[in-house]
C-alpha cells in the first residue's frame, strides 16, 4: 500500500506555516517527530525517501521550515514511477562560451550520457535530456514560483511538454532552479512513459 500525496500546503491542513525550523542535526526521528505532528504519518519506506531528501534541501539551506517538508513530502511521494532516473547533470557557460549541458540518464540497469548546447541553460539541459533519452520534445510551457521564504528559497518549477501530440506535465522543487528545471522535465518525460506503458498492456 503506498500513500497518495497531492501539492499541499500547512495551511491547507489548519497549520501555520514555517512554524518550526529543522536541520541536518534533527536527524531522521526529528523529521519524523515534525511530521506526525503536521498530520504526515508515513511507512518507514517512505520515511527513508523523505529523510534523504531533507538531507538534501538541508544541506543547501541549512534551516527546513514547515512548508519545505510539505513540498518534499509532495515531490517524493506524489511522483510517477520512473523509467528514467536523472542520475547527473553539469552547466557550463561564459561571457563568449555557447552554453552547453551535459547530463547522465540512468534506466534500468543502464546509463546514458549526452551533452548538448541551447539557447541558455534550461534549453541546453532539455536539450541534452532529450538526446540521451532520444526522445523528441516541444517544450509548451515553463514556469518558476518560489514557495519558500529567504535568499535560498525553495523554487518550484513546472513544466508542459508535447510528445506525440500529447501534452504532459511535470513539477519538481529545488534551491537550485536548473535542477527543478531538470528534474520537472524528467517527470513530463516519465509521465509519458508511463501513460505510454499503459497503452501497451490496455
């Protein structure tokens, strides 16, 4: 049995938000401990997928409110199976460089490594996905909202990608906005494959 999570909110729940601060220090029963009381009572299979990524946004930002684990909560376990994983990705770029990305797709028991360039750094990261996927893409909409207070807020990014003349979505959060960028278009891309899965065994 595996929990159902949509994009929430604590205020959609009755909470204040950013009403407690966490940290790397808490540690995974500090986590959970914050959780149960928001309402958030997870398997310990789930626990240990959040705590990772806590650990991640902790690292970045230091301090976890109260909102940052209902998105993390949302992400990681509102997500769609994934037949591709983004298991790398490096930017570079310059005043006279052309912008190129490089990044390494993990599905199954297999990687696959592209680079390509773009028009800037989002395009050049889609544009690299696209090759190590081989999959062609017409990217509809692109959209960026911070839902964290603060310098290292968290950024949550969406995303609408036409494949096969079929539109799909895909979201994902982060302090840093081309990651968001990479990992919400990675989720378009597995949204699609597992529509696709489904068509094969209809």
């Amino acid at each position: 049995h595996r929990e159902t999570y949509e994009i929430m909110t604590p205020e959609a729940v009755g909470r204040d938000s950013s009403t407690l601060v966490l940290g790397r220090h808490s540690g995974i029963h500090g986590l959970d401990k914050r959780l149960n009381e928001l309402g958030l009572i997870l398997s310990d299979e789930n626990k240990q997928k959040v705590f990772k990524r806590f650990l991640d946004i902790a690292d970045r930002k230091k301090e976890v409110f109260d909102d940052d684990l209902f998105i993390i909560v949302s992400e990681e376990l509102g997500q769609h199976p994934e037949t591709y994983i983004l298991d790398y990705f490096n930017f570079q770029s310059g005043n006279t460089a052309v912008p190129t990305a490089t990044v390494r797709i993990k599905s199954g028991d297999s990687y696959y490594e592209e680079a390509a360039t773009g028009d800037g750094p989002v395009d050049a990261v889609f544009n690299a996905i696209d090759r190590a996927i081989g999959i062609t893409t017409t990217l509809k909409e692109y959209n960026v909202q911070a839902v964290t207070p603060g310098r290292k807020a968290i950024g949550e990014v969406s995303v609408t990608v036409q494949i096969d003349g079929n539109k799909f979505i895909g979201r994902a959060a982060s302090t840093d906005i081309l990651e968001a960028s990479a990992r919400a278009y990675m989720n378009a891309i597995n949204r699609y494959k597992a529509a696709f899965k489904k068509e094969e065994y209809a």
